[in-house]
C-alpha cells in the first residue's frame, strides 16, 4: 500500500474524504470536503476526482458531491451488517408491532454503535438515531449493551476518548461506565433513562452470533416513565433469540465433508422467495443462467 506523508496510506486519505458525509451532511462542496477532512485543496481535489472516476462519489449539477451508489452495492454484497439486517428484520417487525415507537439494530464500531436498520413511527418520542448513522457507545442503551460483551482494552479505549453528556442523567465518568457495563453483562439487558433526551427511555438486549460472541444490539426507544421495562425486555429478549437462531441457520455449512469447502446458504441471508434462490443461485458469474444457456449445471 502506498503511503503518504507522516506515513499516512493513500486508502486512508480516500477515506478521509469519505467520512465527511454522513446522514445530517449528505452533499458537500469541494471546499467543505477540504475544510472538513483536513486535506490539503489539491490533494482533495485529486482524490474527489479519483472516487468519482470509480462510483464513490457522484457529482450533482450544482457542483456538490454525495456518496455514490456503488458504495452501497458493496455493502450490500456482506452477510456481516446487511444480511444481520436481512435476518433480523421478521423480528424487529414483531417489536415494533408491539412497541408502536422505534425499534433498532445496532452494531459496534469503533467507539460507537452504527445503527444498521430503525423502524418508527410518526408520532414516537424523540430519538437521535438514524439508519447509517452513529453514537457514542457510552450514552446508549445498544452502546452499553455491546461494550458489556467487549475486551476490556475497548472499554479502557472508550474511556479514554470521552463522550458528550447529553443530559444530567447521561453516564459521567469512566467508573460509572465500567459499574454500567458489568450490570448490563450480568443482568443481560441496558436500560438508560433520559441518557440522551430526557423524556426517552432506551432498552437494549444483545444478540449472539453462532459462535457465542454478540454481534449486535436489539433495542427499543420509548417514552421515559416510571413504568417496568421488564415486559420490554422479555419482548427484545424472545426477538433477540430469534435472531441468533436465524443466524445460526443461515451460517450452516452446506456441507460438511472434508472434502469440500464450506459453502453458506444464500437463500438464509437474503429475504426473498424460494423460487428467486434458486434462480439466483444458478447463475453464473457473468449472469448467465445455466438453464437459460442450455449448458450444463455446475
């Protein structure tokens, strides 16, 4: 990988250039990509060029960029974040049926929980969360959730980048942080009160991966009371199972010879009929079908 000045990549640049849009900022003018990304105006303007050469980025008529479509083409392509969507979505349906306020998917990155899918409702109480985007792992119910199940060099990392204080009932200090965490861990739920708006309530249960370890955080954002979470927590609880059922499905081998190796079941990441599957999965990689061709079936 080449590398820059200060040793930087040239992928990490691109990426700079990348991270200025999110969901608040989705068009930015050549001039805010260089003032937000630090880059020097003729590094940025190469690099600009470089992503919209390949799709990254798109250019509007008046001059703005956003990202590109095939971003999300590649995102798609991943059984990690989109195809936890795909499985978890049945059961988020069912809560958010229940609920009637928002129900959520979260995922860790980095020192923040990236929400990966949201349902809600027009009339539901305040929620800072959006699809595609981000906070804190220590101001959310997810966040608590997911930094329960961490290695304790995450939590220290956490601690030591810091976080906003949204409200007077949001986490203070690492210590409190690290008591949060072990009581999320031993009672297998988080429920924050007025943590980011005061008049919302975050519950969050952890879903399991195949192999034991969480992938994802399940959660609710609902009115703040001083009603019992715990006909909340059972509902995310039986959901959050579902998921991790669906998973372990989904992340089957296909075969277990030795012989041969692992194949994943297509149809269990992807939510469509079985007929699609199957049309889908007898495609060859330039898009020919085998039937359609006459040839043989690999």
């Amino acid at each position: 990988m080449a590398r820059g000045s200060a040793g930087e990549t040239v992928l990490h640049k691109h990426l700079r250039v990348l991270e200025v849009f999110d969901a608040l900022r989705p068009f930015r003018t050549l001039s805010e990509i260089v003032e937000s990304s630090g880059l020097s105006p003729s590094t940025a303007h190469r690099l600009v060029a470089e992503l919209e050469r390949e799709g990254l980025l798109e250019r509007l008529p008046d001059r703005s960029y956003r990202l590109g479509v095939r971003l999300w083409e590649f995102a798609s392509r991943t059984p990690g974040a989109l195809g936890l969507r795909e499985l978890a979505r049945q059961w988020m349906d069912a809560v958010h049926s229940r609920v009637g306020q928002h129900t959520q998917l979260g995922i860790l990155s980095g020192t923040d929980v990236l929400f990966i899918d949201r349902l809600s409702a027009r009339d539901a109480v305040v929620n800072a969360t959006l699809i595609g985007g981000r906070l804190p792992l220590a101001v959310s119910s997810s966040g608590i959730v997911l930094l329960a199940h961490v290695d304790e060099r995450v939590l220290d990392h956490v601690i030591q980048v810091g976080w906003p204080r949204y409200t007077p009932h949001t986490i203070r200090d690492g210590e409190a942080l690290r008591e949060r965490t072990r009581r999320a861990r031993a009672d297998g739920f988080a429920v924050l009160d007025g943590h980011i708006y005061e008049e919302s309530r975050g519950i969050a249960v952890p879903v399991f991966g195949p192999q034991g370890g969480v992938l994802a955080a399940l959660s609710v954002v609902v009115p703040n009371s001083t009603a019992s979470p715990n006909g909340l927590i059972e509902l995310l609880t039986y959901a959050a199972a579902g998921v991790t059922r669906a998973l372990a499905d989904a992340y089957l081998p296909e075969s277990t010879s030795a012989l041969d190796a692992p194949r994943h079941r297509v149809g269990s990441l992807v939510s469509t009929s079985p007929a699609s599957v199957e049309y889908f999965a007898g495609l060859d990689p330039a898009g020919q079908s085998d039937r359609g061709s006459g040839g043989p079936a690999r």
